[in-house]
C-alpha cells in the first residue's frame, strides 16, 4: 500500500477538517476530522523525526488551526485554512526531512 507523507496528512486535516465543518454545517465533524489527520501525522512525525520534533510539529498544527480563524477574519475563511495548511506542510516538511537525513 502506499504511504501517504505526514507533510500532506497534516495539511489534508487541517483543510479536509475545515470542509467538512462547513459543508456539513457541523462543527465538531469538522474537529473529528482535524483530530484524526493529526493524530496520524503525529505519529509519522513521531517514527520520522522523534518525539520532541512531534511535539513541536503538534503544537503547529494546533497553532495554526487556531491561528486561521482571526486571519480568516481579515483575508477570508479559504486563504486562511490554505495558508495556515501550507505553513504546517512546510514546517513538517522541514522537521521530518532532516530528522530523516540524519
């Protein structure tokens, strides 16, 4: 089976986790999703990269999801869930390449 990175699980969850809250019209959905995507990418961070790497990438993804919401207010709810996923993507894309390499 194919592997899918924790970069694009990250990512996924935080926009999958927004989308399904939305187009569901229920919120803690949208959470089951984020909290899902997360825990996965946590625990590839965490075989990639070790546990201080995870624990750094997790509060990211925590930061950003809370993050979007007043940047939603100033560039819209889209921009914001794909900024604040490609900022998670980029740092764990970051964090697992070089927890890999060495």
């Amino acid at each position: 089976m194919a592997k899918i990175p924790a970069t694009a699980v990250a990512a996924s969850g935080l926009i999958g986790g927004y989308g399904v809250a939305r187009w569901t019209k229920k919120r803690p959905l949208g959470g089951v999703a984020l909290a899902a995507a997360g825990s996965l990418a946590a625990y590839e961070w965490n075989r990639q990269a070790g546990p201080r790497a995870t624990a750094g990438l997790t509060v990211a993804y925590v930061a950003a999801f809370a993050g979007s919401h007043p940047l939603a207010k100033k560039v819209g709810a889209w921009p914001a869930v794909f900024a604040v996923a490609g900022g998670v993507a980029a740092a764990s894309w970051a964090v697992t390449r070089r927890g890999a390499s060495t």
